[in-house]
C-alpha cells in the first residue's frame, strides 16, 4: 500500500517513517508537515492507498481537511488528542492511534487499513460466539460471551454480570482477563475496572456507555480510542 505521512512535528514523522518502513507491505510515498500540502499531493497524479494524519496542526485541521475531501483514501488519524476519537471515526476513518503509540498498536491498524482494500468474501454462515467457563465457588460456571453485558473488576476478583443469569463471581485479575478475552471481540475493555459487550452497549455519551439494562460505565481515555474502532459507525 502506498502511503504518506502528514505531522506538523518532525519526531512525531520521524518515528511514523520508522514503523512504515519495518512494514513491508507499506511503500512511504510522502510526508508533508501541514494538511494543505496533503490536499495537493492528494490532487496530483500520485496514488495514495493511506494517509497517517495528524489532527492539531496550522491553518488546516486533520479532520476539516478529510471532512472537506470528496475522495478520501484510508485513514489512519495519530493524534495526543483522545477527544475527537468520535469525529474521526464519523468521518469512516481507519483507525485512531493515540501518541505515543506502539509498533505492534501501528500493525494493528494497518491490518485494519488493509482488511479494508481486500475483496469482500462471499458471506459466510454465521456461528454462534464459543461459550467459556470460568471457576466459581469451587463450580466451574459456564458463560455465553453474547449473553454477557459487563465485566467488573474489584481488586483480586471480578464480576461477570449477564442478561439471562445471576451475576458470577470469580477470584482473578482484569489483566488476566486482558489475555483470556482476547478471542472475543465483542468484549471491550473501556476502563481499568470494566470490559463490555459491544452488542449490549445501547448509547454512548460524554464519558459513559449505558448498556440496554440502562447500566452506566466510565470510558476512560487510555481505552476510549479502542472502543470506537470496534463500533460500525455510519
């Protein structure tokens, strides 16, 4: 995938042309240090697959200038800025990295980046999420992930609370769950002491989600940019 770098700081460039070329399905094209430069380049005769696009920068914001464009390549946003999460993935964007971010977090939207510039596969027969179990007053208690509405964390055990079943009760850690939660993409970690079932989730408001059982959970900013690439925003 062709790509271009656009960032009014130079370390925050430098550190993106270090990532685009450790990844060898990604040819940097360009970098530019203000969004009218992009908006040019985007109108010559270059092909650009993605833009790596800051938000705060001179005369032009990265979303007024996406916001502004009729044809729009991927876009992944870099930003220290957690609050304009929602206007960028408004504006279908990629994904949102907040600065500083990791190379395996890069990877992980450029996977995204390039899921989206792959051919549809004819749709396939959905199954149902694979149920887990988890030991409970020395019971092992079986959960349906899609039945789940939140995880609470309180010091050494959490609380899974689901829609159909009394809540459960388990002596563990969070960042065990971190781990063991992986496979399930419909469980979202949104706050150091919650995770939640993306389905369950009913609206999204200030810092809060409120689930459909009207539970209101915190959205704390370390997590907040995660929660809204996993949601399919119109």
């Amino acid at each position: 995938m062709n790509c271009v770098i656009v960032d009014d700081e130079k370390l925050a460039r430098d550190v993106l042309e270090h990532y685009v070329l450790k990844t060898p399905q990604l040819q940097l094209t360009g970098q530019m240090s203000n969004a009218l430069d992009l908006f040019r380049h985007l109108h010559s005769d270059a092909q650009t697959d993605l833009v790596f696009l800051d938000i705060k920068m001179p005369e032009m914001t990265g979303l007024e200038l996406v916001a502004a464009l009729k044809q729009v390549p991927h876009i992944i946003f870099t930003t220290a800025y957690h609050e304009y999460a929602l206007d960028a993935f408004n504006l279908n964007a990629i994904d949102y990295l907040l600065k500083p971010f990791s190379y395996e977090r890069f990877l992980q939207a450029v996977s995204k980046a390039m899921r989206h510039t792959q051919p549809l596969a004819a749709p396939a027969a959905v199954e149902k999420a694979e149920s887990f179990f988890v030991k409970s007053d020395k019971k092992l208690v079986q959960i349906d992930p899609t039945d789940l509405l939140y995880i609470e964390g309180l010091k050494n055990y959490f609380i899974i609370v689901s829609q159909s079943a009394k809540s459960t009760i388990v002596h563990n850690t969070l960042s065990y769950l971190d781990h063991a939660l992986a496979k399930y993409p419909n469980i979202v970690r949104v706050h150091r002491s919650f995770f939640v079932n993306i389905h369950a989730i009913k609206e999204i408001f200030g810092n809060d989600v409120r689930l459909i059982n009207n539970k209101e959970i915190p959205i704390s900013q370390m997590y907040r940019a995660n929660l809204m690439s996993k949601l399919n925003l119109l």
